[in-house]
C-alpha cells in the first residue's frame, strides 16, 4: 500500500517570500516534486492523523502535482485531506478553509501572477494552521531537508476523482472533495453588507471584474453576479484556464490595460477590479481613476468601519515596507498602531494573530485584513465596493477627498525582470557598501537624510530578519528602496520604489512620473541600474 522511494537532494529547493517556484520543467524532474513535499513533511511535528489542505490556483501541472501530494500525506500519516473541487482553491479561500475545519495545515499550488503553461511557471508553499504562509523556521528546516533527503513515502493507489464534490478513501486515509467558492462566498456574507451593495447595483451602478483566466473566475461569478446581481457580463475571463489563456495573470496597468483603458473611457463602467493567478491580489480602478495598491490601503483602512465586519474599527495597520507611507497618516489620525514589516504575507501572520493589526497591505497589489492569513483579491474588491454603497460617492470622489485630508503619497515601482542574477547581487552589494557614507550627501538636488539596510524586529515573537531592502531617505520625507524579489522564476528581479509625501492639495493632480523625475533620476544615479543591468528602461512601471 505505502511505498519508500531512494531518492538524492536537489541543490535549488530553497523557499523564498511565498513557497519554492520553477519552470514547470524544473519540477517535471524525476522526484523533484516528491523530494520537495517529503521535505516539508519531514519538517512538522504532530501531524500523524491530522487534516491537510489541498488546492492551486488551477494552472498547468497543478492537476498531477495534487495526485502526487495526496497519496504522499496518506503515506507520511495524514487522517484527511481536503482538496478543492477540480484541484482548485484561491489562495485565500484555502487559508479559510484551513482555518474554518481546523486543519493542521496546507499545500498550496501556484505561482501566483507569473504566467503558467507547459514552459512557464509552478509553485508550491506550505500553509500552517493559522491559515498563513510557513514563518521562516519551517521553510528553512524545509531547505534543509531538501539538502540531506535520502527517501520519500508514497502510497500504491489509483488516482482520487477531484472532479466530483464528495468523500472518497485513499489507502486508508480520508479524502473530501469541496465545493471551492461555498466557503468563500458564506465568509464574506459576515464581512460585508451584501444588500447595500445589492442595492448600489440595482440603482445603475456599473461595474466589470476581470479574473484574467484565473482562480477567481468562479469566485467573482458566484458572488457578484449570482448573489449581489450585477449582470451578466459582469465578470469577464472568469474561466481558468491552464495557461491563464496564454496571458499573464498579474493585474497591474500592463497586463491589465484593457480594463484600464476601458475605466477610462467615457462610456466605461463606474468600477473596475481585476485579480491575479491564484486570487490574492487586486486592481481597482474608478471611472477615471486608478488606484494605486498603496493607496487603495489607505483608503481601506480609513472606511472600513462602514463595513459591518469592521464596524468596530481597527486595531491596527500593517505594511510592508516598500509600501507607500500613506496608510501611516490614516493609523496616526485614528489613533491606532502602525507596523512596517519586510515583503512577504508570512510577516503579517503574528501581528494578526496578536490582534495587533487588522488590516494589512503590499504595494505589490496585495490587500487583507484578519478575516484569513493571506492577501485577498477579492475581499479587497467587495470591500470597495460596501464603501462606494455607504458612501454614494464615486472612487475618483473619495480618492480626492482622502488626498485633502491626509495628504498624497506619490509613489511608483520600477521593475527590471530577469536581470542577470549576477549583475543583480552585485548591484545590490555595491550600494550595500555605500550605505554608511550616504547621510548628507546631496544628489540631483536632493539632500540625504538617512540610508540603511531594513531589518526587522517582529514585536510577537522577537525574531529578526535582515537584508529586506535598501531604503534611502531624503529630506522632507522622500525615499527610494531598492531590493531583489524573492517571486520569480527566471534570473533575478530588481524593485526599484521611489515615493514623494505631497501635503499641497493644489499639487494633488500631477502626473506620477513627473512628480518624481528628480527622485528617479537620483535614483539612477545612487544605484548605476541602468549601467549594471544594461537595460534603457524598466520592464514593468506600476
């Protein structure tokens, strides 16, 4: 029934900010998948008869890859595993699934907004029983398992049917197919006032939500149309496909210039929301008005008490730290804390679980508060959405309104893609060096106030990581961050953040890049990007 397999280590199975993620051929290798899941296997305790969540973002290979896990938990001791219908499961609808039946944890398969196919992207990350991502002493005993495995555990079994909802057995162990979207759909109906927004459609409001061929197809489907009663054609690109129809699911204002352009135009829907690859980020977009993630926090947080799940107010903010400042000036006027954490979901964990923050936010398009321990695409949405219903107001409205009271944080991020890796470190480790000598030097105008190499102190449990981004601090609150993410597949990618506080209401209305070109240029010039990757222009500028 059960089988152990010989098998040797692979050198490249190190976790970054959210799971292990390869080519597809990469982990088509023959035990590359196996040795990776028998590793995060070999680093929990107290699992034996427990339940274990399955689900990915439906992208190529995620099919084979949950046979794969499911007969590996029956062999390893697993009681039960859960598994979304069609091996599908958003992100954050599998954290709420982990949460709701108290699971021990989760395996999650995506690689979130990077494209999927035959040849391109495919992820895996462990999910523990808060809900959220792995803290970073299990995904290290992870590499370091991956580094020493000899064998992994097996079970001798035909494949489960994940097509069919219902309960199934798997060499002695449980198996439950689950409705994907019910879950869901049930924990945002205690959130959100479902017949305001009901209402706010019915009056002619108009919207589109864009799921890209993504995980949040059915999700939008079930909750905007068939429960809130927008209209069909509503939701558009909302079956997933394999390979996100051959396009790439990260809804920013590249991939996502079709609904851009559409919100801009005058005969454009009053609202408009995209999501990505596996339903943990957002775009939103007014008639008119684009929103930025670091923004759209802000905003978020200073209405959510018009939400009935948040009626009670917040007790507090979390933000990455490349993320605008503007969610600092919101925390400070209702009093409440204020946290700065390195990138990554997994840091916010602990401060949601301290019932110190409730509202959490990435300018990578990721929005969530504690309803679950992950990002949320679609809550983020609905939550816009309540806002607009309560108010009577449109986003351009309320965006300009928020601008007067607390002032625009003008802000964008450069992205250089699939940079030699080479070249990338050694970027990162010239200007690392230059650090301590920065203070008070002036460059294209602009006086240094500070430079430094983010560490953080977590508050709950007293851990610290270091080397989370380069921030440099000019006078009268400006910055630049620069770091290397830990999201791609294929060579390294460069971030390069760059933000202006803005108190003046008559400079509210400035093009972002032209509010910031002296701060890009002594961007340039601090970090020699252009110089030391060789390219003219960014790939991607958000």
């Amino acid at each position: 029934m059960f089988k152990t397999v010989a098998t040797t280590p692979f050198d490249d199975q190190k976790p970054g900010t959210s799971g292990l993620r390869k080519k597809v051929p990469e982990f088509k290798q023959p035990n590359y998948v196996e040795n990776f899941i028998q590793s995060v296997f070999d680093s929990l305790d107290g699992y034996k008869g427990k339940t274990l969540v399955i689900g990915g973002d439906g992208r190529y290979y995620n099919r084979e890859v949950i046979q794969i896990a499911v007969k590996m938990a029956a062999a390893n001791g697993f009681g039960r595993v859960l598994v979304g219908h069609h091996g599908i499961l958003s992100t954050p609808a599998a954290s709420n699934v982990i949460r709701k039946y108290k699971a021990f944890g989760g395996l999650i398969l995506s690689a979130s907004h990077n494209p999927g196919g035959p040849t391109e992207d495919f992820g895996i990350k462990y999910n523990i029983s808060n809900g959220g991502p792995a803290p970073e002493k299990i995904t290290d005993a992870v590499f370091a398992n991956s580094k020493v495995i000899k064998e992994y555990k097996i079970a001798e079994a035909a494949d489960i049917d994940i097509d069919t909802v219902g309960k199934q057995q798997l060499a002695g162990m449980d198996v439950e197919i689950i409705d994907s979207v019910s879950d869901y759909a049930e924990l945002m109906e205690t959130l959100f006032d479902f017949d305001a927004i009901r209402a706010l459609i019915k009056s002619g409001f108009t919207l589109r939500f864009d799921s890209m061929h993504a995980v949040t197809g059915p999700y939008g489907k079930e909750i905007l149309e068939h429960r809130l009663g927008a209209p069909d054609g509503t939701c558009v690109n909302f079956v997933p496909l394999e390979d996100f129809g051959g396009h790439h699911p990260d809804p920013n204002l590249v991939y996502a210039k079709d609904l851009y352009d559409l919100l801009m135009s005058p005969d454009g829907p009053d609202f408009g929301a995209a999501s990505d690859g596996d339903g943990d980020r957002n775009l939103i977009i007014g008639k008119g008005m684009y929103v930025t993630p670091s923004d759209s926090l802000a905003m978020l947080a200073a209405n959510a008490h018009l939400a009935p799940g948040y009626k009670a107010g917040l007790k507090g903010i979390a933000r990455s730290m490349p993320t605008s400042g503007a969610a600092d000036r919101v925390a400070e006027k209702l009093k409440i804390g204020m946290y700065e954490t390195p990138t990554g979901w997994k840091f916010f964990g602990n401060l949601l679980d301290a019932d110190m923050a409730t509202i959490c936010g990435e300018e990578s398009s990721g929005t969530g508060s504690n309803h679950v321990r992950e990002k949320d695409g679609l809550w983020a949405v609905l939550l816009w959405l309540n806002i607009l219903a309560v108010r009577k107001e449109s986003v351009q409205q309320i965006s300009r309104e928020h601008w007067a009271t607390y002032g625009r944080n003008y802000y964008t991020r450069h992205d250089y893609e699939e940079v030699d890796s080479a070249a990338a470190n050694g970027l990162i480790d010239t200007l690392r060096a230059k650090l301590p000598t920065l203070a008070g030097k002036t460059v294209q105008g602009l006086t240094i106030t500070t430079a430094d190499d983010f560490a953080y102190h977590d508050p709950v449990d007293k851990s610290v990581s270091q080397h989370q981004g380069i921030r440099i601090l000019f006078e009268g609150g400006s910055r630049i961050v620069l770091r290397l993410s830990g999201t791609g597949t294929s060579g390294a990618t460069l971030r390069l953040y760059i933000e202006r506080y803005e108190a003046d209401p008559k400079r509210h209305g400035l093009e972002t890049q032209a509010a910031l070109a002296d701060l890009i240029s002594a961007a340039d010039e601090l970090t020699e990007i252009k110089t030391r990757t060789g390219r003219d222009k960014p790939s991607v500028i958000t």
